[in-house]
C-alpha cells in the first residue's frame, strides 16, 4: 500500500494533523465494507499484559471512530458518518474483547473533535452514530 504495486496505486500521504507525523490515507469507495481483525492487537495487548508487573497498568490506546472517518479520503456517494456508523458496532465487539481479556480502561482517541475547527452541526452528525 505505501509502495503501491503494478496495478495498484500507492495509498497517498498526508500529515497528522499539524504534526510532523505522516500517516496513509484510507480510501473508502461505495462498496467498503468495514470488518475487525482484532486478533493481532488482541495478541499484542495481552503479551504486553503478561510481561507487565502490574497487568492492570497496561491501557490500551485506540483512535477513535470519528477521527478514523475524517481522516479518510472518501469516493463519490460516501461520507464519515456512514462511515462512523459502520464503525461502531467494531468499536463496541473490540471493546468487548479488551473487557474479556481483562482490560479495565482503554484510551480511545479523538483528537478531531478538539483539534479541528469543525462546525457544530457536523460535531453533532458525527457524534450521534
């Protein structure tokens, strides 16, 4: 995806924010279907959990649902809050198997809604899915 490969462009770049971080961005076309392969993560959290003298002190930190739909480039005909509604039953079975796995506390990131100079109404469409 960075890279691209015959037939297949390469993902574009942008920043995060107004940081020096850069990240690829997801392109969502009419037909994406978000699904969750949780596995890895799962597998990581519990690993670091294992090695931890205090396993509760290991907190998980995931992006957030709507800063996930504003990031994305999106095709004709979709938006970030159909996105974000397709996301949220994710976040909901992925937090379920953090709270499983014994997780008590996950940090779910959103910094679009602090950091943009977003309208209200907008704020508001995104926020109720």
């Amino acid at each position: 995806q960075a890279r691209g490969r015959d037939g297949v462009p390469a993902l574009d770049m942008t920043k995060y924010f107004d940081s020096n971080y850069h990240y690829m961005v997801p392109e969502v076309v009419a037909d994406t279907v978000p699904c969750g392969n949780f596995a890895p993560f799962l597998a990581h959290v519990q690993l670091l959990r294992s090695k931890a003298a205090k396993p509760d002190a290991v907190v998980p930190i995931v992006l957030g649902p709507v800063t996930l739909g504003k990031l994305c480039k999106y095709a004709e005909g979709r938006t970030a809050s159909a996105l974000v509604k397709d996301l949220v039953p994710l976040y909901k079975e992925l937090l379920g198997e953090l709270s499983k796995a014994g997780v008590k506390e996950v940090q779910l990131h959103e910094p679009w809604l602090v950091m943009s100079d977003a309208e209200t109404e907008e704020v508001r469409s995104l926020t109720t899915a």
